[in-house]
C-alpha cells in the first residue's frame, strides 16, 4: 500500500509504460484529481482512485497499469 501523503501538488502521473497520465491537483476521498490545464486533460478534470497507484518516486506517481487503460477508467465527476 502506498502512502498517499508522498503525493504532491503538481506531481508527474504516468502509467506503467511511462507514458504521461495527468499532473497531480490534490488527493481526496481516495482519489487522484488531475488538473484540467494539463494538455492530457482535454479541459477537463479526470479522476483516477488511488488504489491504481504503484509507487511514488519524487515528484512522479507511477501507475499500476499502462496510461491507455488508465485513461478509458478515469472519471470526470
């Protein structure tokens, strides 16, 4: 389990491929709420849960499955 307090403001998220996810807004309710300005984003906050979360290495949050899958779970409510 990872300890969702390493997961800062403005972090890197990416897949288990490396390829680019989101930036980290801020972790809530057991959710990651990515920043509507990122270019990934479409204008839109996406949502991702933090169970989807393998490891936090500095200023990256690395996901347990690669950035396309992650991306057709995401919610954005």
């Amino acid at each position: 389990m990872v300890d969702v307090s390493q997961i800062k403001e403005h972090a890197d998220v990416v897949g288990s491929d490396g390829a680019h996810v989101g930036t980290v807004d801020h972790v809530d309710k057991g959710e990651i709420k990515l920043t509507k300005k990122d270019a990934a984003a479409g204008g839109l906050h996406h949502f991702i849960p933090v169970d989807f979360v393998q490891s936090v290495e500095g200023n990256t949050v690395r996901l347990d499955r690669p950035a396309e899958e992650v991306k057709r779970e995401w919610s954005t409510s």
